[in-house]
C-alpha cells in the first residue's frame, strides 16, 4: 500500500492545479500533509437546539419557520428574519444579503442554521447565521461527529478542508501512514496509536468533551504532541550534529592580549566571568565548532567575557564579528571594542544597513581585506559581506535572531570551508523549560554573578495622575548630583509617532525643570547625534535623558540611580527588566518608577507587580511566559521556531524531559527513523538539519 506521504493532494477529487497551489501555500502537498493539518477547535452540530432552549454565547443548530422577514433601516441597514420552532422565536440578522436571500426568506420556509447566539435588539438573535433551506424536504441529518475547524488562509474555506480531511481519512490506516515512533516506546510513554489519534482529532464523536479537547488534554492530543515535540528536539539535534561534524579552526589560548586587555580594564573580572571565559576557551581550542549560549542577567558583564573570546581568536591571527540586534547596542558595542582594542593595536570596523555608498564599500572591503575585528547588526548576514579569515561569531542578544539566520553564518568561514565558532550572549534569562526546547543544540553557560558593588533597585508603580510629583522627584534628585532617564515607550508599533512623543515629553520637562540640563534621544536620530548625546550622559554634562527604548540596551552610566518608565504596560517583562538594569549601577540607592496609565487591566497590574517584587531576571522571565506564552517572550514568532500545530511549551512541559530521553533512543537505535517524522512535522524551511 503506498504511503500517504507519497500521495500528492491533486488525487483528490476536486483538486486542480489552482487549489493544488493555495494548498502548497499552507504546506499541504501530500495527504499526509492533509493528516496533520489538525483542527484548531470544533463545533458541535450533532443536535439541533430548541430555540426555547436557547443561551446567549452559545454555538448551536437551530431550525424553524420563517415567520416573516424585513429590511430595518436603523443605523445600518440590515435584513431581519424572524424564526420560530414552536418553543420561541429567534431573529436572524443580515447585515449583507443579496436581493435573492431576501427573496428566499418566504414566511412559512423551513431553515435550518448555526452560529453564535447573542442578546439582540429583539430578544435573542444570530448574526450572519450558516443556513440552508429545507424546503419541501425531510429534514436532513445532523453531523455524526464535532465539526473540525482548521486553521486556512485566504481562498481555502472550511468546507473545503473538511471535505480534503474526509478524503484522506477515507485511505488513512496504519500500513498508509507508518507509525515511527517504535511500539517498545509507545509503550515505555503510554502513547495511543497514531492513526487512531489522528481520525479522532479530525471527526471526534457526538460525545467527545469539548472542553478536554479545548484544553489539549485528550490523549490523542498527547500522542500527536509528544511526536512534534519529539521532531522537534530531533531536528535541532541534526542541527547540531551538522555543525559539529564540520570543521573550525582549532584557536590556541591566547596569553599576550588577553593580559594587556585586562591590565587596562580597570576592574577584576568576576568568578563567573573567569569560569564562563575559561569554558569558552576550551571550546575555541577545538577544531570543531564551538556553539555555546552564554546567559547572564542584565548588568552581569557579558561583553568583558565576549571580549576575552574574540581576543583568542584575534591573537591566533583570525577575523571576529560580533553582531547585535539594533544599532544603538550595536555602536555600544562598536564604541567599546574600539576603546579596549585600539590600544593594542587592533583595528575594528563598524557595519549597519544604514552604511550606505562609500562608506558601506569601504566597510565591505576593509572586512574583506581581513579587517581583525567588525562589529554590526544584522548586516552582517547579508550574502555580500565576505570575511577573509572569519574564526568567531558573537552575537549579542540572540533570542531575536533566528535559527536560519544564525545557520546563515557557516557560510561566512574560512574561504568557506571552515565553520566559524559560534558564541551566543543573551541578557533575557530562558526558563529551563524553553531552554530545552529552544536551544538544544547550543551548550550553555551561566553568568550568575554581578559586579561587585551593585545595589538592588527600588521599583514602584505610579499612576501617571501623580506626573507632577515625579517629576519634582526628578529635580531632587539631580539636584543631588545625580542623572536621571525618562524613558518613552513604543506607541503602537509605530517608530516616527514614538520619536514624536518623546520630543513632546521632551519639550515638556525642559519647560517644567527649567534650569536642569536635559537631553533627548531616540532612533530616528543620527548615530553622529546619538553618540554625542549619551557622550555628553555619560561625562554627566546632561543629567537628565529623555529616551526612546533605544537605551534598553548597552548604556552604561553609573551615575544614573533614577528612572521613571512612561506606560510600563506597554512593555514585556523581559524589556522591562533590561530598562531597568541601566540603574543600580552605582553606590547610589536607586529607583524605577512604572509610571502607568489607569486602569490597569488583571494581567497588567499583575505583571508590573512582579517588577515591583523582584530584580531576577529568571523569576521575572518564569512569570512572564505564564502570562504571555513562549512565543511572545523569546520574540521568536517571526522565526516560527516555537510554533507548534498541536503542542504548547506551557501546557506540556512536563513532557519535556520524556521527549529528551526518547529523542536520544531514536537516534541511536532507530536513526532511519528521523528524516520521516522531519518531514511529516516540519516544513520545508524549518527542517534545520537539512539546509
Ligand atoms: P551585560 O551582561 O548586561 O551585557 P555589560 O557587559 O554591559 O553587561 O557590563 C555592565 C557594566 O559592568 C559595564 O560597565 C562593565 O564595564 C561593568 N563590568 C563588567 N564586568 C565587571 C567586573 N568584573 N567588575 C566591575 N565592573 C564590571
Ligand atoms: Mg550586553
């Protein structure tokens, strides 16, 4: 019997080359495809609902007479149309409707129809109601099973994927489509038959618990997502392997710049700072690639530690990038390497999308010529930039590059045949769960120490009726001799309106603090402008900066010990937590004012209250994947690399360690086992192991 994997969806009937291609579109080529292409949620029409018996909110199947039906003119012109099954009366209401709908609601018509009911104008109504006529026909059936509702994308209605579903259901059975996880393990992690999950959860019985189903606790939920989850691990350990099993160059520890880097620096690396740049070390000393994520609280000192790595490879003679998500971290970062580098006679280049023309060609080749050390933002990515000797990768903040972008980067090494080592800073600590999930091709290492002589911040919520008072709060404050940032949060996704408000809020406290010496910055500034602004923060001749979240990253002013957060309800936990590490820098006590607008919301207020509970960044990453979801936290929608069809980090992270255990049985004892479940479960573009 051929496999279902091996059946192209043009073999339904009804499928033609256009359907074929909105089919692709959503990945559906085959009818395993169609399988796995899994229900969202259901609706129950397996019993028809007596009006009489009817509650608003709920999803039902009614049917009736049509009493009569009229053209209201009210504010928007609709169609009403009165039903009536001997128990009560339900109006039905049109918003849209073509002139032979009208004409098709005759008083004394049977209808039979579903959708949600709702309190309306006239007692309980439905809008835009799925109806069919009944006319002079028995009453048809009701459905057999709950009806499916899949996820489609435009063009693609439910009725059809119903329809695909029930063709490929038709020829599903357990020799169609193999079950690859072996019997020994089903039965080692009680999971049911694969096929049998798979019918269920496209037509569940009459009596299947709807609410079972909605909160993905039915075994057959289980099954399918112990298996994704399983895939899932699977795939970033092929990732893994495939970057293990190429080449690096082996980097020898570094003596003579590593000492005169530190003899400059001005302070002691801390222990954890020793222990983490010794792991790294190690691994760079390899001829195999190094792939390690380094995750230290905000303010822990990663980049001293990045610093000691690039320096092993820049003594070996070899090229570095370090890349960082956004330019003002990125120029952060530029201005330090440059500070702590230049003195031993170590060139580093700057490279941003926004370079452009002479400027950018010069970059591109100087970096080309084998320029030792370049620092940029995602431009680093890009096809045209070539490296000469590139030995490490850094990348500052990884949770917003994706997996691809960063596989993008095997490419760049030594005349593209050596793999550069790969080193991974992120300040927004993952909750072990995720880390699991996320990352289980990197090997970790934790910054779990900060600097001597950090104090704890103060947090505190403020309703912003209470302006006036904090900003008199700001004038005592840099009336002491301290520095101060009010910060502007992003409104509606929108950078210019951003910038707008802040220059708003700007000219407003220079007004209200007449005599303080306030400065602004935000992104749409020049870099040339931004630099000598925070230069001019820094050496303490503005005490006051009015900041765009630009400054969530990289700034460092130890004066600063005052910072007051516009609409903190804005933000998420973990942007939050990053603002806030740029005070508690000092010996200074310092606070944070969440200067919030009421009401909050249940969550909101919950949320700003953990930042008033806590500075650990692990406790408040925790609390913010409760309250928000994986995918929001790590920013890694875009990736698609926390999307799941049936699966939920949250809901099923008890799962997890299983999936690790099994994931290792398969590959060793059923490798042959691997490259199907990728296939069945991944599409084409997120099969890692295989770019
Ligand atoms: P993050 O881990 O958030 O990237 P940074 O690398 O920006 O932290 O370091 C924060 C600040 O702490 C910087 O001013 C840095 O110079 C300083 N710093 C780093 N390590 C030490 C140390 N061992 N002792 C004192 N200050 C340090
Ligand atoms: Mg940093």
């Amino acid at each position: 019997m051929t496999e279902l994997a091996d059946i192209p969806v043009t073999t339904l009937k009804g499928v033609g080359a256009a359907l074929a291609e909105k089919l692709a579109r959503v990945g559906l080529e085959t009818l395993q495809d169609v399988l796995f292409h899994l229900p969202l949620r259901y609706q129950d029409r397996t019993r028809i609902t007596p009006i009489g018996a009817l509650r608003p909110g709920q999803d039902a199947v009614v049917e009736g007479t049509v009493a009569g039906a009229d053209v209201i003119m009210g504010r928007r012109r609709s169609l009403l149309v009165r039903l009536q099954d001997g128990s009560g009366t339900l109006s039905l209401r049109f918003f849209h409707f073509s002139q032979a709908q009208k004409d098709g609601m005759k008083r004394g018509n049977q209808l039979r129809c579903y959708g949600e009911v709702r309190p309306g104008a006239t007692g309980l109504e439905i809008y835009h109601p799925e109806y069919r006529s009944l006319q002079g026909q028995e009453s048809p059936a009701v459905e057999q099973t709950l009806t499916p509702i899949y996820p489609t994308t435009e063009g693609l209605t439910q009725q059809r994927l119903r329809n695909l579903s029930q063709q490929a259901l038709l020829r599903l059975g357990p020799h169609s489509l193999p079950d690859w996880l072996p019997a020994e393990l089903a039965v080692e992690y009680r999971l049911g038959a694969l096929d049998q999950a798979i019918r269920y959860l496209h037509r569940p019985p009459a009596d299947a618990d709807l609410q079972e189903l909605a909160e993905g606790r039915h075994w057959a939920q289980h099954r399918l997502a112990f298996e994704e989850l399983l895939t899932h691990q699977l795939s970033l350990q092929r990732l893994r392997e495939s970057v293990r099993s190429q080449q690096a160059p082996p980097l020898p520890p570094a003596r003579r710049l590593p000492q005169a880097f530190l003899d400059n620096l001005g302070f002691q690396p801390t222990g954890a700072q020793k222990r983490v740049a010794a792991e790294i070390a190690y691994d760079l000393a390899q001829a195999e690639p190094m792939l390690r994520l380094v995750q230290g609280d905000v303010g822990a000192g990663k980049t001293v530690v990045a610093a000691l790595a690039a320096l092993q490879a820049l003594e070996a003679g070899y090229q570095v990038a370090l890349m960082a998500p956004t330019e003002i971290l990125a120029e952060q970062h530029f201005i330090n390497f440059d500070k702590w580098l230049n003195p031993l006679g170590i060139e580093v280049a700057w490279l941003a999308g926004k370079l452009k023309g002479k400027a950018r060609a010069t970059a591109l080749e100087r970096i080309g010529a084998g320029v030792p050390m370049v620092v940029g933002t995602h431009a680093l990515f890009q096809d045209e930039v070539r490296f000469q000797r590139l030995a490490l990768v850094v990348i500052d903040e990884q949770h917003r590059f994706g997996v691809q972008q960063r596989l993008a980067l095997r490419r760049k090494g030594v005349d593209g045949q050596l793999c550069p080592h790969q080193l991974i800073m992120t300040a927004t600590p993952i909750p072990r769960t995720l880390a699991m999930s996320a990352y289980a091709d990197l090997d970790t290492s934790i910054l779990d120490e900060l600097p001597p002589g950090r104090t704890p911040v103060n947090t505190l919520l403020v309703a912003d009726s209470r302006r006036l008072e904090v900003i008199e709060r700001v004038r005592l404050a840099c009336g002491q001799g301290r520095q101060a940032y009010w910060v502007c949060t992003l409104i509606e996704e929108s950078e210019e309106m951003t910038c707008q408000a802040a220059e708003t809020t700007y000219a407003d406290l220079c007004a209200a603090l007449g005599g303080l010496r306030v400065g602004l910055i935000h992104g749409r500034m020049k870099p040339a402008e931004k630099a000598a602004v925070m230069q001019d923060f820094k050496t303490g001749a503005l005490q006051l900066l009015v900041a765009t979240t630009v400054i969530e990253v990289g700034v460092d002013v130890p004066n600063a010990s005052l910072m007051i957060i516009e609409n903190p309800e804005r933000l998420g936990l973990a942007q939050l937590h990053q603002l806030r590490g740029r005070v508690g820098r000092g010996s200074a006590a310092s606070h944070c004012v969440l200067l919030y607008h009421p009401p909050l919301s249940q969550i909101g207020r919950e949320r700003l209250g953990i930042m008033r509970e806590t500075c650990d960044g692990f406790l408040i990453a925790e609390k913010d994947l409760e309250l928000r979801g994986p995918g929001e936290m790590l920013g890694v929608r875009q990736t698609g690399l926390l999307q799941f069809k049936v699966a939920d980090l949250m809901r099923d992270a008890d799962l997890l360690p299983a999936v690790r255990d099994a994931a290792q049985t398969l590959l060793e004892r059923w490798p042959q086992h691997v490259s199907p479940l990728l296939a069945r479960w991944l599409r084409h573009g997120q099969q890692y192991g295989q770019v």
